[in-house]
C-alpha cells in the first residue's frame, strides 16, 4: 500500500493513542489545527481535547509539563513544533528529563516521548532551519531517533513509547510528502541501524532527510558503475557502532552524509568511531559531506549550496575511489 | 497579641520537633563541610524550617512534593529518614538518591517526594505535569511545588502559571520569598515585588502568610490545599521567610547587612513558636529540652550511618542512566 510519510506517523499516533489510555498528545496547534505538518488531523475530534491537547506558545512549561505527566504515570507525546523551538525547552530536556533517573538513584524513570521536526530545505532561513540533532545525541540518558522511511515513520513511535526512558523523535520536515509502499513488515527495531542498499565499494551513513540524498546519489552511483553500500544511522543516540564497523570492514571507505554543520556534528562522532574500531580496514581517510558552516540562507540557491546534495555525495564518494 | 495556638500538645510538639529535627541535622551538615565529609554546594534552610514543617503538615502522604536544591528539611519533614538524606551528602549508596544527588538533589518515591531540582524554576514545569497525570487519571491528589522567590523571574514560572491555571490544574505553588534570590534583592530584581499579583495575572487564587510563624504557616496551606483539592484549581501561596545563613557555603553575604539579618533572627521560627507553646503551658522548658536532645541524638545516629554506610562500587558507574535493558 502507497502511504506518505506523513500518513505513515499519523497512523503510528493514531493506534498509540486508541491502544493505551495513557498515551496523549500535548503540544502547539496539534489540536484544532490539526498539527503544523498535519499529522494529527482530525485527533482532536476522535480523541477530544483533553488527550489531543493545545498547548499555549510555552515550549520550556509544556515539555517540562510532559516530562511530569510521564512522572505520574501517563505517556505523553509531546510535539515540539520544530527543533528550533526546542531550545526554548532545552532545560527541561537536558537538566529534567535526561538526568532524573541517574539523579534520583533510579527511582525516578521518565517515559517520555517528544516529537519535533527538523532541518533544512524549504527557503525559512536561519532561524527555523536547523538541524541540531546531534546537540541531543550527546546528551546520556535519552535516547534519539531519526525516522528517514516510511516503514520507520510507521515504526518507531510503539517501541518509542514502550521504553522507559525519554525518547526524542525526530521528523525531518522535507519527508512529510514523501510517498512510498508500506511493508508488511515495517516493526522498527530502534536498537539497530539498517542497511538501506547493499554494496561492496563505499559505505555512505546518512540519517533522516540526507537518506533519500544519498539513496539518489547511490543510485546515481551505481549508474556510473560504483557499488555503493547505504546505512540509514536512524538511531543517533546510541549509536549502533556494531552495524557501522560491519560496513566499513566490507567496503573499506566510509562518507558520511549529515545536515548538521560539520564542526561537532554527528558525522564527527560516526567518523571518530570508525577510526577508533576500523582503522587498519580503511583504504582511504573517512569523508564526510555536511552543511556548511553558515547560517542557513534564504535564497533558494544559497540555501541548496549550503546543504549536502547528492551530487556532493556523488562527488565525495568518487574522490574517495579516485573514479 | 499572639493567638493561641490551635493545636493539643502532642501535635504542637511534633511541630516545633520537625522544626528541631531540621535544625540540627543542617548544623551538623555545616560542620561535616567544614571538615570535608559533605562536599558539592550546600544550601542551608537555617530560619526557613517553619514553611516545611508547617506545609508539609498540611498534605497528605499521598501528596506531590516537588522541591528546590534547598530542601533538607522538606525531605526530612515528609518521611525521608534523616540516615538516608545524610549517607546522600556524604555520597553513599544508602543515600536517598544512592549517592547520585547529594544534598541538591534528594529524592524519594515512596514518600512522593520529586526532588531536588537545582535549577531555579525547574521543578514547577514538573509539577504542573504531575498534577496534569493526575487530573487526567482522575486522582484527587494536591502537588506541592515549592520554590524561592528568585523563580519568579524565570520563564518556567510563568508558563507554569498560566498552563496550570489554564487547564485548572490541582497545583499548589508554594513560594518561600526570603528576599533574596542567592545575593541579589527582590527588590532589585523585579519590577512588581507584590508576588500575588503576577498570580493575579494568571487569575490564580492567592495569599501570603507570615512563614517564621509554623502555625500561620499550616492554617494557610491547609486552606489553599483544601480549594485546590475541592477542584478549585492551583493557589499561589506566598510563604515570607528569611534564610539566617549564607546562600551556600562560598557566599560571603556582603549582600546583606548583619542588622537585617539580626531583626529577622528576633523571629525566629523555633524560639518564638516554643516561646508560645511554653507562655500558653503546652510545653515545659524540660521537655523542650527534651525534644532537642532527641534531635541531636538522631543527627548523631544519622551521621555515624552515614560515615559506616559503603561507597558504590566505580563497577556501578553506568548504572541508572537508562533502564536496564532498555538501551546501552
């Protein structure tokens, strides 16, 4: 069946919220409005306002607010409209709900979940394009996943909110209208990365919206006669440093694909790891292809040279083979 | 003129007992600092113990307490023992928070005690999620937030305000204004120092009570907790105390005057309430005696299982982070 990647979450919501009273959603125009990307349309009706629940321009009180209610024994799905906004909440994330557990002595675990979504791409210049998921990746104590498929979109959320701790979900906004077929078997282990195409010349690690980038660029690869091998990461925190050394030990050369920008980024943390575990399997210095170091532009053709492309990862993986 | 004290003895003396019981245990936690067995920042409630005592008198046991990085006595007051909240200053794995915490960060499930939040403004956020689960659920359970007047100005305060109002949510914000937040004034750090009226703004019920009184202290929260409970929605109370010590124990206090601090030492908490229970024959001088000797006696039983307690093995550093086996 052909569903969009918006259809695929809101399907995923849609069960989590009818299959555990628990389970509520709480967050900025996910109501009446029907949720900024339109993923909880029509929620508010089925579910009434109490468990689809609109919350004022207070990011910092309702995140925190979640991180209570998780304390006192519901599940909330907390949407952060985007990433940008959560820095507003970013105390509540990094001192409450990442902490309380190892604080407390254990005592105090925090089931939350918070969605958000992210990046780049769509002309909204500096302030609403970031892509700071690897700020939440170095954070011990929650967990961070990046759903770049619609079997993940569809995924993810179950065993998201069946873990005990804080969850952060995030949502790549240039994905919402991707559309594709759901498998029969879109059940998402979050522990483990996943081979997304298999090959034997180049490992290319990507995660959310630099996934169908690199898929491109692989297909334009194979085009071209390389054989290049794709890792979606979609767990960013903890990294599933297992699947990245086994591709790397099979195709000797890894590219690393990221929004973020490349000073600090989570391509630093997947390129440092394949150093320390694969270093005398690589053929060649690790690459990695990430936005530059600029705040994102508006004009459309700024904003593209800013952002990694599938002809850079093209480029990339070509200087790398010297093809 | 002093009203009487609308207690019976026996609960007058488990009063001025908890307000002893705090007392004592943060003496002895100065000294232990002085010596280096208590490390990590210290905030002393020395002067404060009547907002406690006299809130925590007034919820019940299946109450929500969320409290600031100044919290000895409110732990102690809601049942934390005092061994468990001194083996966690000395960083012990008997510790009410297995020596994770420390003095700032005192937690306890069993009690419904949430911490130990250092961040100021922090834990208000929490409790107005906590109180949200509750409504949600359709528990009848009041939480109790306590903060210092220093919160006010952050964000978390007023988001925390309005959600709570907003969605009417049974929340009792519990202020202690001891004038000061760390070294800086009220005064020079708000434009509006009449707190009741930012409650106001949220349309939230107020008052303001006298908090070196214990007695003041409980009619109040019992009042407040009673409306919030009867669905009412969250209450603003104001709880005017003065800190007698140092904002930690690195603050030199050039902030302050010793007269100020001498003036409100006048009213103590511990000597004017005995100094009542004593003129209206609720209380000998023996037995507050008495009482003060008990008190010593468990700091002393608290300090000797703290220094016996063990430290947790470095093989345990990892633990805790997550929920075993839920992530690496």
């Amino acid at each position: 069946m052909k569903i969009s990647y918006r259809e695929a979450m809101r399907q995923a919501m849609h069960e989590a919220l009818a299959g555990d009273p628990r389970v509520f959603l709480m967050g900025e125009d996910v109501g009446k409005y029907g949720g900024t990307y339109a993923v909880s349309k029509g929620f508010i009706e089925e579910f009434g306002p109490e468990w689809i629940r609109d919350t004022p321009l207070s990011e910092l009180g309702f995140v925190g607010a979640g991180i209570g209610a998780a304390l006192g024994g519901m599940r909330p799905i907390v949407e952060v409209m985007t990433v940008n906004f959560s820095l507003l909440a970013l105390d509540q994330i990094v001192n409450t709900a990442a902490v309380l557990r190892h604080m407390s002595g254990g005592q105090f675990s925090v089931p939350l979940v918070v969605r958000m979504a992210t990046g780049a791409g769509r002309q909204l210049a500096a302030q609403h394009s970031h892509s700071l998921e690897n700020w939440y990746a170095h954070i011990p104590g929650i967990r961070v996943l990046a759903p770049a498929t619609i079997g993940d979109a569809r995924g993810m959320l179950a065993p998201a909110l069946a873990d005990p701790d804080p969850v952060i979900i995030f949502e790549h906004a240039q994905l919402y209208n991707l559309e594709g077929e759901l498998a029969d078997d879109w059940q998402c282990d979050i522990a483990r990365a996943a081979v997304r195409r298999e090959g034997s010349q180049v490992s290319v690690f990507a995660y959310g919206g630099c996934l169908p980038k690199a898929m491109q660029a692989a297909a334009e690869l194979a085009d071209a006669g390389i054989d290049a091998e794709v890792i979606d990461l979609r767990l960013l925190r903890p990294l599933d440093t297992e699947t990245i050394a086994a591709s790397v030990r099979k195709t000797h050369r890894a590219v690393v694909v990221d929004e973020g920008w490349k000073s600090g980024s989570l391509a630093a943390e997947v390129v440092a790891r394949i150093v320390e575990d694969c270093f005398y399997d690589l053929d060649a210095p690790p690459v990695r292809v990430c936005s530059a170091e600029v705040p994102i532009p508006y004009a459309r053709h700024m904003e593209e040279a800013a952002l990694p492309q599938p002809a850079k990862i093209v480029a990339a993986v070509k200087e790398l083979l010297n093809a | 003129m002093v009203e009487a004290v609308p207690y019976d003895k026996a609960f007058a003396c488990r009063l001025l007992r908890d307000m002893l019981r705090i007392r004592r245990m943060e003496e002895k936690c100065a000294e232990l600092y002085g010596t280096g067995k208590i490390r990590g920042f210290l905030h002393l409630y020395i002067g404060e113990e009547a907002c406690a005592v006299g809130a925590l008198h007034a919820l019940t046991a299946d109450d929500n307490i969320v409290a600031t990085y100044r919290e000895h006595g409110h732990a102690l007051v809601r049942g934390v023992s005092m061994n468990a909240i001194m083996a966690e200053m000395f960083g012990k794995a008997a510790g009410c928070s297995r020596g994770r915490g420390g003095s700032m960060h005192l937690f306890d499930a069993e009690t419904r005690f949430y911490g130990g939040n250092a961040i100021v403004g922090g834990g208000l956020p929490l409790a107005v999620g906590l109180a949200l689960a509750d409504k949600m659920q359709g528990i009848s359970r009041v939480t109790a937030c306590f903060f210092g007047d220093g919160a006010v100005a952050e964000g978390a305060f007023h988001e925390a305000m309005n959600l709570a109002a907003l969605w009417s949510l049974p929340v009792l914000f519990c202020c202690e204004n001891n004038l000061y937040g760390m070294g800086t004034a009220l005064e020079r750090s708000e434009a509006q120092v009449d707190l009741g009226v930012k409650a106001a703004g949220y349309r939230m019920a107020a008052a303001r009570v006298d908090g070196m009184d214990v007695v003041a202290v409980l009619e109040a929260t019992r009042q407040a907790a009673g409306q919030v409970r009867a669905g009412a929605g969250p209450f603003f109370l104001e709880y005017q105390t003065y800190r007698f010590r140092a904002h930690s124990m690195f603050d030199p206090e050039l902030y302050r005057d010793k007269a100020e601090v001498e003036k409100w030492k006048e009213r103590g908490p511990l000597h004017t309430f005995s100094a009542r229970l004593k003129a209206e024959g609720k209380l000998s001088e023996k037995e507050f005696l008495k009482l003060d000797a008990q008190a010593e006696k468990e700091v002393a039983a608290a300090v000797d299982f703290a220094e016996r307690a063990e430290l947790e093995s470095i093989d345990d550093l990892l633990t805790d982070v997550c929920t075993p086996g839920a992530a690496p």
